[in-house]
C-alpha cells in the first residue's frame, strides 16, 4: 500500500536534519541542509520541496531518522 507523501524538504531522500546536544541526548531543530549539489543550507524541515525531490528509502529512514 502507498502512503501519502507530502513533497517537504524533511521527507526528501537528500535532506540531512541538524541536532543539538541537550542533556544526555541528541535533540532535533528547526535546519537542515540539502546533500544535492549545489548544496543548499539552512534548509527548513517544512519548507516546499525543490523539483529534485526524491522520496526518502527505508535505509535512509532507518540511519537518519530514528524518531520517526
């Protein structure tokens, strides 16, 4: 079955989310930055997609977003 996949930057395969060390443990935060060249930084999480969106694989959904 498909799921419904909102083209946002945070559900793209080349989106790399940014953390903080608070306490004990890592803490996501409102950044990112985009691994296509050329790169873009600072990238939102909610931001529209650019048109070289791809969905993310269950491999990069398994390494880079473990709270999901």
């Amino acid at each position: 079955m498909e799921e419904n996949v909102i083209e946002r930057c945070q559900t793209c395969g080349y989106f790399l989310q940014h953390y903080i060390w608070r306490g004990e443990k890592y803490i996501a935060i409102h950044f990112g930055h985009c691994v296509h060249p050329p790169r873009t930084r600072n990238c939102r999480p909610n931001m529209a997609a650019c048109p070289k969106w791809i969905p993310q694989t269950e491999e990069y959904k398994q390494l880079y977003c473990p709270h999901q």
